[in-house]
C-alpha cells in the first residue's frame, strides 16, 4: 500500500501530532527503550516510511517529545499561578502542588525531559525549558520583592526549591510513599519553604 493511501487520514498535518501521541503512550507504558519508530507507524496505521518524513530517526522523536513536555509544563504552571489567589503564599502552593502533580502523572516523561535537557546537541530542549523554569524564578523574585523572600541569588533558592519538588515526586513515584498523601506533603513543603527562605528579623 503506497505512504499516500496509508497517511490519508492525517493529510492536514496531523502525522507528527498522532505520532507523539502514540509516543508519549509508549513511553508511559513501556518505557523510552522501547519506542520504535517503525512500531509507531504501525500503531497508527502509516507505512514505516512515513513517520522520517517529521522524524529522522528515534533520537528526533524522543527529543520532540522532551521539548514538547516542557511546553506543557509551562502551560500547566502558568494555569495554577491564573487560578491562584494574588498573595504569594498561594501563588507558592498552586505552582508547587502543579509541578508535582505533573511529575508524577507523567513520571515517564518527565524523565525523558530531563534526560533529554542535560544531552550533548539539546539546544531545542533547553530553549523549551526556559519558560517553565524562568516562571519559577520570576516567582522567587517576586517573593523577594514583597519581602517574603530572602534576598539574595534566586537561581539558588530556586535550586532548593526544585531538589524539594523533585524529591517528593521521586518518592511518590518510586512507590515508597502513598500517591494521595502528595497533596499533604507538598503542603508541608510550601510551608517550611516560605518559612525557612523567609528574610531573617
């Protein structure tokens, strides 16, 4: 059967889309060793050929799918921070309370994103990266302006604040600690973080 016939169904462009989908759902049930392209294709419904014409090979497809993670992280933290209250104790809660749910709910791909951000030739990757991370760090100057931050580097706060975000995810997710117990914890996290990078009296 010829590439036209099989792609009929995603004439308008929405190859590359499906096949991230299908990705993304290989990669949260069989993990990123298993994507294969040409299974891909075949999931899908296209010839084998047809996924190169958006993805040269494997290593494409995985890098589309680090960046297109941290396009939706971005979204998803710049929801939390719309629908929270205005005062930064909540901004603080909603953001870390988002990023946690995420990594959790998308253990599998969180991992691919990170791994795929530290890789030699990631430049895409990292630039995806920026806008959720530059959120979080417009957010601790933010809190260093209203006075409920200490002052000093907000690169460094952010760090504490990420190793603490990422550690409950990494519990939750190594099944060492019950999933619902993540809102409680990231509660308590919220908390002792604004006390303990509170301005000293």
């Amino acid at each position: 059967m010829s590439d036209a016939i099989d792609e009929r169904p995603y004439h308008h462009g929405n190859l590359r889309t499906a096949l991230l989908d299908a990705a993304e759902r290989g990669l949260r049930e069989h993990g990123a060793d298993r994507l294969a392209l040409r299974d891909l294709a075949r999931e899908i419904g296209v010839s084998h050929a047809a996924p190169r014409r958006h993805f040269p090979n494997r290593q494409a497809l995985l890098d589309a799918l680090a960046e297109a993670g941290f396009a939706r992280l971005d979204t998803t933290l710049r929801a939390a921070l719309t629908g929270a209250d205005d005062d930064f104790p909540s901004r603080v809660l909603a953001t870390m309370t988002a990023y946690t749910r995420f990594a959790t709910e998308n253990a599998a791909l969180v991992e691919l994103m990170y791994a795929g951000k530290h890789r030699p030739d990631a430049a895409r990757i990292v630039k995806a990266a920026e806008a959720p991370f530059g959120l979080m760090n417009d957010l601790i100057i933010q809190g260093q302006a209203q006075g409920a931050l200490q002052t000093g580097n907000s690169e460094r706060i952010g760090i504490v604040l990420f190793a603490t975000l990422q550690g409950i995810a990494s519990i939750i997710n190594g099944n060492i600690v019950k999933p619902e117990l993540l809102d409680g914890l990231v509660a308590t996290a919220a908390e002792q973080f604004l006390r303990g990078a509170r301005p000293l009296a």
